[in-house]
C-alpha cells in the first residue's frame, strides 16, 4: 500500500513563505496527476494546485502568482513553494495523487497557520 507523507507546514507571519513536499513511499506508475487541496476549518476542501503527467500546472485564483507546483519523479515527490501568505491560506493541505483509472492516494495532511 503506498503511503503519501507530508512535511513542511507550520505556523508563519503574513508575508512569509512555506514549502511543503509529498514524498510517496513507493514507486506510483502511471501518474495522471499531483495535486494539493487544502481545507480550512468549517469550509469544504478546495483543490490549489495541479501539475499534471505532461507538466503542465492549474493553479486556484486565489494562489496564482504565490504559488508554485513542481515535482521530482526520481524523488516521487511533489512540491508546493507558497509564498507571500495570507491569514486566509490557513487551512490543512492535503496532497493528492491520481494514477490509471482508479487509483487516488491521499496524504494524511499538514496543518499551515499564517498569522496577521
């Protein structure tokens, strides 16, 4: 069973930067896409960044040009760089892996606190 661990949450001014990195504890194959969602408390999980098998990215509104999704396929790691925080990025983020037709691996989530 492949297991998706998170690191690099936190607690941060506004302003400051976090990066947070998914690391899969085996090979995934065939991977549609990566992604990251995010949930803050009592609103619905929304989906902020996607990079897809051909590398191409989506980013929510909200994040454009604060976010960055990258990968490393060797490492069978993806990346979320956010920078210039916001009070309302604060949430537990979530990544995401589809593969083939079924599979969708999610990890256990890491908490991100930006403070004002």
């Amino acid at each position: 069973q492949v297991q998706l661990v998170e690191s690099g949450g936190g607690l941060v001014q506004a302003g400051g930067s976090l990066r947070l990195s998914c690391a899969a504890s085996a090979k995934i194959f065939n991977i549609n896409a990566m992604n990251w969602y995010r949930q803050a408390p009592g609103k619905q999980r929304e989906l902020v960044a996607t990079i897809t098998s051909t590398g191409n990215t989506n980013y929510a509104d909200s994040v454009k040009g604060r976010f960055t999704i990258s990968r490393d396929n060797a490492k069978n790691t993806v990346y979320l760089q956010m920078n210039s925080l916001k009070p309302e990025d604060t949430a537990v983020y979530y990544c995401n892996i589809k593969a083939g037709i079924f599979l969708n691996y999610w990890g256990q989530g890491t908490q991100v606190t930006v403070s004002s």
